[in-house]
C-alpha cells in the first residue's frame, strides 16, 4: 500500500496539515459563525417566548382576580339589594297590616256598638213584654194585680242575678 510506504511520509503530513487548516479555517470562518447565529437567535426567540408566557400568565392571574373582584361585588349588590326589597316588603306589609288592624278595630267599635244597641233595644222591649206576661200570670194565678214597681224590682234582681 502506497499511504504506508515511509518515503511518501513528509508529503502526506503535509497535505494532512494543509487539509486540516482549510477544513479549520472554513468551519471557523464560515459554519461556527452560523451556527452560533442560530443558537443565539433560537436562545433570543425562547427567552422572548418565556418572557410573554409569563407575561400572559401575570395578565390572567390579574384577570382571574379581577373577575373574583368584580364577583364578589355582584353578590354583595346582589344581596344588598335583596336585604333592601326584604325591608320595603315587610314595611309594606307592616303598614298594611296596621291600617287593617285599624279598620277591623273601628268595625268591631261598631259592631259592639250596634249589638249593644241591638241588646238594649231588645231588652227594652222584653222588659216591657215581660211586665205584660208576669201581670197576665199573676191575674191567671190568682193573685191580683201587682204594682209596676214591683215587677220592675224584680226583673233588676233577675238580670242581677
């Protein structure tokens, strides 16, 4: 094999070095700067990339707790809103409650009234019947005729009594 020969040596090292040297200085020159380009704006492009997902994460928390905020105020409008109709509605129906009250108290004044009337009208009227009958009785008994005063002192005892 010619590449083992010793006397081919010296040149092949020598195209070995010149070789190695183009390859060297290529890659330095032309490919590592590349790719170092590459790795540079990959690692820019990730860290622009976390840079906005925690930025949208910090506005969604922000959002989420502005939501809670915004929620919790419904619900204590909400409530304070109930709590309000609950008192306009029992104070309405206290006041009407009162003014029915009122009206069944006037009608009973009146009605106790009109039933005492209707009591001393009929008792007026049964004295008088009962002045009739007791002198009727008293006449079919035997008895004889009695004073009105008498029969007057009597019914009182009765009705006293």
């Amino acid at each position: 094999m010619p590449q083992l020969d010793p006397a081919s040596f010296p040149s092949q090292l020598f195209w070995l070095a010149v070789c190695f040297g183009s390859m060297l200085l290529v890659l330095s020159v032309v490919v590592l700067p590349r790719i170092t380009r590459t790795l540079e704006t990959r690692k820019g492009q990730i860290d622009g990339d976390l840079e906005a997902a925690e930025k949208l994460r910090a506005d969604a928390e922000a959002a989420l707790a502005a939501y809670d905020a915004a929620l919790q105020q419904a619900r204590n409008n909400a409530l304070a809103l109930a709590q309000e109709m609950r008192a306009e509605i029992q104070a309405e129906t206290d006041r009407q409650k009162a003014e029915l009250d009122a009206r069944l108290a006037e009608e009973a004044k009146q009605a106790d009234a009109r039933l005492n009337a209707a009591r001393d009208a009929a008792l007026g009227g049964l004295d008088a019947a009962a002045r009739d009958v007791v002198g009727d009785v008293m006449q079919a008994v035997g008895l004889g005729a009695t004073g009105a005063g008498d029969i007057d002192t009597a019914l009182k005892a009765v009705r006293e009594g």
